[in-house]
C-alpha cells in the first residue's frame, strides 16, 4: 500500500544490505513488488493475532535470522483490539524467539497515521513496545528496538500507509538495526532449511497428519512428497520440528508402543531426539523412532519401541541449527 513498485521498504532495504556486503535472501509464502527477491510475509490489514496465527508455520518452515515486524496499526483501529494489543505483541515476540531462538527480531514503532482512531493510541503502544524489546533483551533474547519516529505526516500516501519518501525511512531505520545487531555479534548465518525425513522403508517419509497443527496430530509414514508436513528441522536442543510444533512421545511415556505424534514445544525430554545408529532415538526412554511391524501402509502412527536397526527405525537425519 502508498508504494509505487510494490517493495514498500522491502527493496531500498535489500540494496542498502547488498551495498554492505551482505548475501541476501528474503523468504516468506509472499511475493510482491517488482524487486528481484520479492519473498516476504507482510499481510496488509491484518492483527497481530492473525500473524500470529501463521507464524509457527512459516518461521519453522524458512527459519530466518533476522525478523523485521511493524505491527500493531490495525489493532489500534477497533476499540475492542486496543487494550489487549500490548500483550499480543508481547506474545508474538515471544512466539518468534521461541520459534528461531538464534534469530534477530528487529520490533519498529508505529509509524505516524493522520488517522485519530489510531493516533490516539499509537504514542502508549509505542512506548510499550520499548519496554516489550527492554524486558525480551533482559532475558537475553536478540530483539531490538527500532525508532520510525522520522516518518512525517509528509511521507504518507494515505491516512495509515508510506510513500515511497516513507518506506524509505523506513528502511533507513531497519538498516541501522540490522548494522547495529551485526556490530553487537547478534546475526548468526541463517539455519539449515527444512528437509523431508525418509523412512528406511522405501518411498515413505515422516509425516504429519492432514498437515494438522493441533496438539496431538498423528505423526506417521506416507509417500514421500513436496508439502509443509513433510518438511522438518532439527534444533540444537535436540527436537525435531515441523508445522511450528514438536514431535513428541505421547504424555512423556516411555514404554514400546508409546505413540509419537506433533505437539506444541516445550523442553520436555519426551521432545528431544538423538540420531543413532542411523535413526533417531529419544534418550529419555532409550527407545527409537520406529515404524511398527515394518508397515508400508501410509497413514501408519509411529511409535517408541527398543532400538534393533531395523529398517522401520532407518532415517535421514538431519543438522541440527
């Protein structure tokens, strides 16, 4: 919106990021803007409810290190969001290091609006939103701070939306925190992208169930393909990750046939998984990912059972990052 080629800040920030030496790649489900990466996840209009609800999925999926957020506009605009937008935030900063705990999360201030239902609002969320970076960094967590205060009345295209003078600002202001989180040692080089799982059973790969992100969706075997739910990272505490969630032995059990199935992370042992003797094995109970009776039936729940090398306990493991 107000921009003329569609980057909005995306494209002077890519060229003020290539100028400093930087390899880029921007990522996201979006594409727009005439510039040559135009990857992203910006969804005009929405909550940050609404972002926060694709954002399990979408950061396990690219695991960025750097997250640029301005955000909070259009809660400032309906009396009912106001008073609870401070604590999503809140929330969705959490959310995003607790999802890409290695990553830079760059939170702005809201630009100025000519708009009184939100510019009412907008200087008390501002100054929470510092104290929502203060409190992230004192728990030593990579968020920063960044001021959009040098946008004028004069750099907007609409009551809510930059001009292209604005989305320059605007990008200006991105830059310096992204230099200032370099200089501190906060950028670290992006993780390994997300990769399918195969089973030692030929053409089946690890799977989530109907792509379901509800705690407790069947982890299973189906052919291998191309979607969200066949995509999985290992992190360096031990889990392994899809769909923004966890995959977990059943209620911390430990006995054979424990079921396996996806749920929401939260360091519990029955959440880590170590390669071994070329599959993974849950330390916790010294039991393996296993495919039970060596089934070749897609749709098949895995489960915990004693480590034997077989080729229902066969698979790719992954690096961790």
């Amino acid at each position: 919106m107000g921009s003329s080629t569609g980057n909005g800040y995306r494209g002077p920030l890519w060229n003020e990021l290539t100028a400093d030496g930087h390899p880029l790649d921007f990522v996201g489900t979006g594409r727009n803007g005439s510039m040559s990466d135009p990857d992203n996840e910006g969804h005009s209009g929405y909550r940050i409810d609404q972002i926060a609800a694709l954002a399990d999925a979408t950061l396990t999926r690219y695991r960025p290190n750097v997250v640029t957020l301005h955000i909070g506009t259009n809660d400032l605009q309906g009396a009912s969001e106001v008073n609870t937008a401070i604590a999503r935030l809140k929330s969705l900063v959490n959310q995003i290091t607790a999802d890409v705990p290695d990553a830079t999360v760059l939170v702005a201030s809201l630009v100025v609006s000519t708009s009184s239902s939100e510019e009412q609002f907008r200087g008390a969320y501002n100054q929470a939103t510092r104290q929502i970076v203060s409190d992230a960094q004192a728990a030593g967590k990579h968020v920063a701070f960044v001021d959009m205060s040098s946008l004028t009345t004069a750099d907007l295209s609409d009551p809510l939306h930059p001009n292209d003078s604005g989305y320059q600002k605007m990008a200006d202001a991105f830059h310096r925190g992204i230099q200032a989180a370099d200089g501190a040692g906060w950028l670290r080089n992006p993780a390994p992208a997300p990769a399918r799982v195969q089973s030692g059973i030929a053409g089946k790969c690890l799977d989530v169930n109907g792509a379901n992100t509800a705690d407790g969706t069947a982890i299973q075997i189906w052919s291998c393909g191309d979607s969200a739910n066949q995509l999985w990272s290992a992190y360096t505490d031990g889990t392994l990750r899809s769909m923004g969630k966890c995959l977990d032995a059943a209620g911390g059990a430990t006995d054979n046939g424990t079921k396996v199935q996806l749920w929401a992370c939260h360091s519990g042992a029955n959440q880590v998984w170590q390669p071994y003797n070329g599959g993974y094995r849950n330390p916790a109970s010294g039991r393996c990912l296993d495919v039970p009776g060596f089934s070749t039936t897609d749709g098949t729940q895995l489960q915990l059972w004693d480590c034997n090398g077989g080729s229902n306990q066969k698979w790719t493991t992954l690096t961790a990052g």
